[in-house]
C-alpha cells in the first residue's frame, strides 16, 4: 500500500430484520426503496469516485447492514460501476459481509466471479438460543450449510464474527461456540470478537432498562466478561490464530487490510447512507436520513478539518487498537516532532500502571492495556 | 403629605402554610388597591429573586405600601410586611411579625391548618398582633370552608365565622379582605413627639445608597440630618434619606414618624451594623432603652464549600463576600482540606439557607462546587475545663481530651393524618426523637410533639417525612438548647487514606449503621480504578464497616464500524470530560457528588 492509495466502503443499511443488539445505520426497506437506494449510491460512486481519480484502490469492502441481502445482478452492477469509475489494483482486498440467512451457493458465485475475494461471515454464537435471542435470522445449521458452500464457490479468506458475554452465557457456553468454530474445515484464517456492549436505542437497552436480564438471562459481571476473552486468547493462540488488534485475530497473512487501513489513517472514501471518510486530513459523514440521502446522494454530506492535534490524538487511539501499536519513527515522520515530546508524561504513566509497553520501536498496549483501551486512549486526547 | 392621620394607617402581614396562598393575596393586595395596573404587575410582585419564584416561597422580608379608598370614603395607607415563610428563618419572621399591628391568617380552604399555620399564628398571637383569618381557595373542588371555620376556632381559638371566602388566584372576595383590615387592624400608637424608637425588620445592601434600613417607626420621627445610633451594634451615621416601598422601589419622603414604616439610608457600608431586631435611636436624644426581642442570630448548620476547580477559589471569596453584604446571616471563613484544598467553612440558619446559598453561588456568580455534609454545632466540654464549639469534624480533639459532648435540640412539632402517625413515630424513634405527647387536632389529624436532635434533621428529615406520610405530613421546630449525647466522628477511609471531607459527628448507636450506608453509597459512587478500593468507615481508628470497589477489568469499545472514527473519538471525550470532574485524593479520583452522598442515607426514600 502506497500513500496515493485508496480504500473504498460501500454501506448496504438494508436487513431482513433488525438484530435486538444492532445499533447501525440499517433496516429492513422495501424493494422498491432498495432499487432507489442502489442507484443514488452509484450516482455517488461517480461523483466522488470522479474526484480521488490518481488514486488506486488497494481495498473495497461492503458493509451493511446486510450486503447478502442484494440480489445477484445488484451486486454485480455495483462492482461494474466501481470497475469503470475507479482504478482498482489488481490484489486488491475486496470484502463483502454475509448473513447465513440470506447467501446461497449462486450469489457466493457471483461473488468470485466479479472479484470478491474475503467473506466476512456474521454467525454471532455457534448455540441456537443465543442466536435467536440476538434476533439473527439464521441457525447455526444454516451457518454450516453457507460455510461449506463458500468453500465450494471457492473462498479461501473468510473472517466470522463473534459475539462474546452475551446475556445468559456462561464460560462453558462461550467456549462451547468457539470450540465448534475451531472444528469447521478447513479453519477461517481471520476471527473477530466481540464482547456485547449495549447500545442506546436498542431492543437490549430496552431489556436491561426493563430489568429483563436477570436470573438465567443476566448479563456476565465484568469479571466473566473477561475471563471469556482472556480464554480465548489462550485458546486461539493455541489454535494458530494471533491476534493483532484488540478483537480480531488472523491466520499468519490474513489480517484484515481494509480494518488494518482505518487504524493507520489510511485514506478511504465511504459511499452510502452514513458513510464516514477519510481524505487528507478531512474527514467526512455522509447524509444520515436515508430519503434525503436518496434525493441527493451529495448533499448533507458533514466535513471537518482536523487540525494537527486531532491528527495526532487519532493517530494515538487508533493505532493502539493494533497490538504493532504505534512507531516512533512513523509518528516523527509525520509529525516531525517525537512521540515523546509530545505525549512522554502520558506514556510514562501507563507504562508505570502496567497498560503501555514502550520501546525504542514504539509504544503498543499491553494485555491488560487492551482490556482497558478506552482508559488509555482517553488520557492521550488533548 | 407632610403630616399622615396615624388613625389611617395600617400594618400588617400575612401568616400562612407554605403553599396555601399568602404570595398570591399580596399580589391582589397590592393590585386591588390601585398602586399598580395588571399590566404592570409581575405574576409575584412582592418575591423577586428569581430563586424564590422557582422555589415558591419567600426569603427575604420586604414591604409594600399602597393607598386604599375604603367604603367609609377615607384614604388608608395600608404597610404590607411580607414575611418569610421557613422555620430557617424565624427570628426573621418574628421580627417581622414585631413591626405589625395585625395579621391576616390565610388557610387552605381544602388542606385546612397544617403545622406551620400553627406555629405562625401562635408567632403573631405572641407578638399581641390581632389576626383575622380568611379562607383561600374556596373554588377548589375540594374546598370544604365550613370545615376549616369550625376548625380555625377550636384549634386556634379565633373568630372565624365572618372569615372572607376568597380565591386570590381568581381574585374573588378580596374586597371584604380590604375591608377588614381597615375594620380588624388596629391602627399604629406611639407618639411622632417622643425619642426616636425604631425596629429593624430587614436591611439591605445597595451599591449606591449602602446599607438600607427596613424599619417601622414606633415612637418619635426621623429624617434627613437625624444622627441614629444602632443600640445593640453601637454604629452611629447621619440619615441620608428616608422614604417608604413603593412597589419595586424605594420612594424618598420629609420624614417617617411613629406609626410609620419604611427605609432609611446613612451611608452605612456594613449589613452587620444593621442587625435585624436592633432599635434605632436619635443619637443626639436617645430613648430610654431599646425595644425587647433582640438577639444575635446564629449559624445553626455548618458545611464546607469549595470550589470544584481549585484555581476559583479567589472567586469563590469574592462571591462570598457579595452574598454577605446582603445576607448578614451566612457567616463563612477559609479552612482547608486535604482532600477538596482551600474553601470555606460557612455557617447558615438552616439546611434551606444552605441550600439557597449554594444555588445562588452556582447560579449568580457561575461556581461549580464542592460542598461536604452539613453538621450543626456541637459543643466540646474538654478534660482542662475548655468548652469549644465544633463546626468542622475535622477540629474534632482527641477522644482523650473530651470529657463530653452536647448537641442542639429542637422542639419538633409535626402535623399528620392519623393513618400515617406510626409510620411518622417510627421515623422520630429512628432519628432518637423524644416522644412528648400528641394532640388531636379533629378526627382525622393529630399534632405529634417530639424533641429531636438538630443533626438528625438537618439531612433528609423533611423527604423522609414527607415520603412516609405521602406527602401529607407537615413540619415545624424550634431550636431548644444543648443536650449532653455520646457523640463520635465517623471517619471515612478511600483507599487506607482518611478523607477529611468526609468525616461526620454522628451518635454512638448510630455509627455502625451510618458507616455501612455510607460505604455502600460511597461503592457506588467511586468509579472502578485499576487497583481494588477498599472502602472503610471507622470510629476512633476502628474499622467499623467496609465494602471494596474491585478493579476496572473492562473498558473496551466494541467494533469500529466502517470507519466511523469521530463516533469513536466523542466517546473518548466524553469519558476524559468525567474525569475532570473528580477529585484526586492519592491515587483515588472521587466524583465530587460522593462527597454529598451522606445527606441521602434514608433507605425508604
């Protein structure tokens, strides 16, 4: 990757159904809200594709919402008309999110056959209650079935995500779900998990406030939470998985490229309702009201400049997502001051507390720093 | 107007419970007898400090004048003393009450009397002022007027059945309320001969003029070149100007004689040499001796307050200063704690004074504050033969040096439905209340004598009360003097480190209980860090109760969804925004709130 490189996101907001915990910019549309939503996101491709030309695409990456949910021929127009707006490299990294319950053999086709080569598949829990308390719309079963059939479509970089500390979950039924995971053949090369947060505005939020997680249904204290992950590090570990970020965890040369780009600052351009960017030091959101955004696929479009502090704050809290964590010489580079000038009393604090490690390389969190990221990244804003 | 028929003046004030309409009847008061038009009258004339708006009740006295036509054809000058309506403030309130010649007794024409109505009538009754009462609220659905007569006359042992019907909302029957307190009102004595006798009722602090006496005349005259001494205060100035409350306003006049209430300004530039209750006297021909009632006011309720961000502590001074020259009654001085660094240590009246103060410390002059748990002034009789009085726990000396302790009483009497009394005695019995005895007021009602230490309500009493009787419960007390009590200090414990600010006096046989509840508040309150907080409550250096915060084990966000990164950032902000809220103590940061978590103690609130 090179700096006149791009990254490209693409939002599909439409579900089948909304997830209880799920608080993105999506939703079950009708067909006919979709067709128009698709051709205002490619009159936006044009636009904005037309105005990065220069630069190559290193990555593109549909996210939803539910991609899956888009017919065939949708998704191939989509990728036509990225084709010839946009100057894409040859390797290019291109990912599209899938839900077990809306893929099918013929659309994971479609997928290799116009260029897309990492699935990145939602399954949550491998336990059928979990799933149906999360409100997904598939079982593990039809997960197994969607797995095997990218397999024969020819998908070899595939990422599942997980959802740990759910309501109800114990550490038996956690490692229960990452067991069955680790059997499937051949293995996922990439795994993100998560531990549950509750959003505002969801169904979850709603439970908790109404007091519903209780009894067999409550939540797992801090403690379990993280002795959940803290199993599954040492067991993924053990499974020939390393993690380098905070929740995702690869087969050696799998990471993520698209995810590993946000975190170094690369640029990428975000189409669709809500999507964010990042182009010089710029950094944009897209309309967030899907029928204003579908009368104007340009307009309401917020920008802000960031000053050089705010570069460097992102730079900070960003990179120490990555286990590499943050190098000196990249951050003198660009900032053309030292990492130690500029943020040495708050590095020397959380190395003492035992949450930052620091070297003549870098500085990067340590496990429990990960843990605890939110406490150190806040102390490195201005 | 040179010369006023003494005969033709009335002064006069308004008893009620809070809430039964006494702010509203002043206003058609004033209204009805012409002073001003409805387009120039605020919703409240008589209360404006915006605080007192929002809080329904009236803090400082004011007065207002207006002229009435009466149906005998005469002018009268009717002098309204509005009084305020808190127990916090009755010395204010009897010194009030001293200025008049009469009161009107207003009574919920629904709620009937409450315990406040009470203890202002028998206030005014004391002062030998002749009370008539009227009924308010008579159009509420519920008003049941012939109730309230009857129990006017039995309970308070005054005329009522010729008691106007009103409803000063909706101004009906204020003009039979004009009308007797021209015919019921006695008019003022005194002779505009005599020495000059004068009673502060109030004073104010004004830029410009300096100090401004509120006073009623009651012997002899004043006016502009009058030398006056302060009796009690022993200040002596020469008058400036006298004149009388228009409303809003001061209107200047020739002079102000017996009978006569109004202002006087004399270059004074200290509230404290205008204490209210003090006599002002010709300085050049004195009289005998000074009108009975005086005493020095006292701080009953002391806290410390400090400011959230340790670099205002200049304009907390400053802020302080200004509200004294307006409030001779809050009295503060600097302390320092290790924990909350410099502030001060104020006293107040009482727990709303405290909280009106604070308020307009937060809201007039912009602080953020810190303020601990009020306590009341215990005194300290020592092992050498010293008494010293205690505002600040942390002063507390050591147990072997005490010989004993005493605490302030006060004569509580509390007026409730009779479905509610056990829940109420259980609640006193709590407190250590002293049961004395209780009277029937009518079927329903019963008045709950009790005496009670001052440090056991000063908290959360009233929510309490108010909570276990449904609201329905109604509250009044008097301070009674010192008692002896087996009293000890609480310390509080963050991390192995005492916390200054958080120390209390509390009873014996109540620590245990008080330390518990304090600690689990506390848990709550203290954030995780990354080491575990022991939280510990101890008497004399003994641990008495414990609960621990466990370390921060999580504090991750979840997925950084599509690159969403100033979603991500307003999180991060908004957790390092917390964290100036706090308090640093060691290596603990303590949000400021904690350090008020022991007013809210009362589990069954």
């Amino acid at each position: 990757m090179t700096e006149t490189d791009l990254m490209l996101y693409l939002h599909i907001p439409f579900c089948r159904k909304k997830c209880n915990y799920c608080d993105f910019l999506s939703g079950p549309f009708s067909p006919e809200v979709r067709r128009g939503y698709l051709d205002a996101l490619k009159t936006e491709l044009r636009a904005r594709c037309g105005a990065v030309r220069g630069k190559r695409v290193s990555s593109i990456f549909f996210g939803g919402g539910t991609p899956s949910l888009l017919e065939e021929e949708e998704i191939s127009g989509l990728m036509e008309e990225l084709r010839s707006a946009a100057d894409i490299l040859p390797d290019a990294e291109i990912t599209i999110e899938c839900n077990p319950g809306t893929a099918n053999l013929e659309k994971l086709k479609v997928y290799r056959e116009i260029g897309i080569n990492r699935l990145s598949i939602g399954v949550q829990s491998a336990d059928d209650e979990e799933l149906t308390l999360l409100g997904r719309i598939h079982t593990w079963e039809d997960f197994l079935k969607v797995y095997r059939q990218a397999e024969a479509a020819g998908f070899t970089n595939i990422n599942l995500d997980l959802m740990s500390a759910l309501p109800g979950q114990t550490l038996t039924s956690w490692m229960n779900t990452l067991e069955k995971v680790l059997a499937l053949t051949p293995q996922p090369v990439h795994l993100s998990v998560y531990s549950l947060i509750l959003e505002e505005g969801t169904r979850f939020m709603e439970w908790e406030q109404q007091g519903k997680f209780c009894g067999r249904w409550a939540l797992p204290s801090e403690e379990l939470d993280r002795e959940m992950a803290h199993e599954t590090l040492v067991r993924l570990k053990a499974a020939g998985y390393h993690r380098y970020e905070i929740s995702n965890f690869s087969k050696e040369g799998y990471e993520c490229r698209h995810n590993c780009g946000y975190w170094k600052r690369r640029e990428y351009l975000g189409l669709g309702l809500g999507a964010a960017s990042l182009l010089g030091a710029e950094r944009f959101d897209n309309e967030r009201d899907i029928k204003r955004y579908m009368a104007d696929p340009l307009e309401g479009r917020q920008s802000q400049k960031l000053t050089r502090r705010e570069e460097m704050e992102e730079t900070m809290f960003l990179g120490l997502r990555m286990v590499e964590g943050v190098s000196r010489k990249e951050f003198q580079d660009r900032f053309h001051v030292t990492l130690e000038s500029t943020y040495g009393a708050v590095i020397e604090k959380n190395h003492r507390d035992g949450l930052l490690l620091s070297d003549e390389a870098g500085v990067r969190l340590t496990e429990r720093g990960m843990d605890l990221s939110n406490y150190v990244m806040a102390q490195f804003l201005f | 107007m040179s010369q006023i028929d003494q005969s033709k003046i009335r002064n006069f004030c308004i008893v009620a419970h809070i809430d039964h309409g006494k702010s509203t009847l002043a206003d058609r008061i004033i209204e009805q007898t012409g002073l001003l038009t409805s387009r120039e009258m605020q919703a409240q004339v008589l209360d404006n400090m915006d605080l007192e708006r929002e809080r329904g009740i009236t803090i400082k006295a004011q007065a207002v004048r207006t002229v009435y036509r009466a149906k005998d054809g005469e002018e009268y000058i009717f002098n309204l003393i509005d009084t305020p309506g808190h127990v916090d403030f009755n010395y204010e309130v009897s010194r009030s009450l001293a200025a008049c010649d009469g009161a009107i007794l207003v009574v919920d024409a629904a709620q009937g009397i409450e315990a406040q109505t009470l203890a202002n009538v028998y206030l005014a009754l004391d002062h030998d002022l002749d009370v008539f009462p009227v009924i308010n609220k008579i159009d509420l659905p519920s008003a049941e007027p012939q109730r309230v007569i009857e129990e006017i006359e039995d309970v308070i042992g005054i005329e009522a059945q010729d008691a106007p019907l009103i409803s000063a909302k909706n101004g009906i029957g204020i003009d039979e309320v004009l009308e007797q307190i021209v015919h019921k009102i006695p008019a003022p004595k005194g002779s505009p001969e005599n020495p000059l006798q004068a009673l502060i009722f109030d004073s104010v602090y004004d830029s410009y003029k300096g100090v401004i006496i509120f006073c009623r005349i009651m012997e002899g005259t004043v006016k502009k070149g009058t030398k006056i001494l302060m009796m009690a205060t022993g200040a002596t100035e020469e008058v400036v100007e006298v004149g009388y409350f228009g409303a809003g306003q001061f209107i200047p006049c020739e002079e102000l004689s017996a009978g006569m209430v109004g202002y006087i300004t004399a270059s004074i530039k200290n509230l404290k040499d205008t204490a209210v209750g003090d006599t002002v006297t010709d300085a050049d021909r004195p009289c005998s001796e000074p009108l009975p009632g005086y005493k020095k006011v006292l701080s009953m309720v002391y806290c410390g307050v400090y400011p959230a961000d340790g670099a205002k502590y200049p304009d907390l001074r400053d802020a302080l200063e200004k509200l004294q020259l307006n409030d001779a009654s809050l009295n503060y001085e600097p302390e320092t704690s290790l924990a909350l660094g410099f502030g001060f240590r104020c006293g107040f009246l009482g727990l709303l004074h405290l909280e009106i103060i604070q308020e307009r410390l937060e809201r007039e002059y912009n602080l953020d504050l810190v303020t601990t748990a009020p306590g009341v002034v215990y005194k300290v009789y020592k092992t050498n033969g010293e008494c010293m009085e205690l505002t600040n726990p942390s002063n507390l000396p050591d147990p072997s040096e005490i010989e004993y302790m005493e605490e302030p009483i006060v004569s509580a009497e509390i007026m409730v439905t009779s479905e509610f009394i056990g829940s109420i005695m259980e609640l006193c019995q709590e407190r250590r209340g002293r049961y004395l005895g209780m009277e029937y007021i009518e079927g329903t009602r019963a008045l709950l004598k009790y005496e009670l230490p001052l440090n056991e309500i000063i908290y959360d009493f009233f929510d309490a009360l108010k909570s276990r009787s449904r609201g329905y419960a109604s509250f009044d007390y008097d301070i009674k003097g010192y008692e002896r009590s087996k009293l000890v200090k609480l310390d509080i414990l963050i991390n192995r480190e005492e916390v200054d600010a958080l120390s209390f006096i509390v009873h014996a046989d109540s620590a245990y209980e008080r330390g518990r509840k304090m600690c689990e508040k506390l848990k709550d309150e203290i954030p995780r860090h990354l080491f575990e907080i022991p939280i510990q409550a101890a008497v004399g250096g003994k641990i008495i109760a414990r609960e621990t915060v466990k370390a921060m084990r999580k504090d991750v966000l979840a997925k950084c969804y599509g690159g969403d990164i100033s979603r991500k950032k307003k999180l991060l902000e908004k957790q390092k925004e917390g964290k100036k809220r706090m308090r640093q103590i060691g290596n603990v940061e303590i949000p400021q709130k904690a350090f008020m978590s022991v007013l809210k103690l009362d589990d069954r609130n």
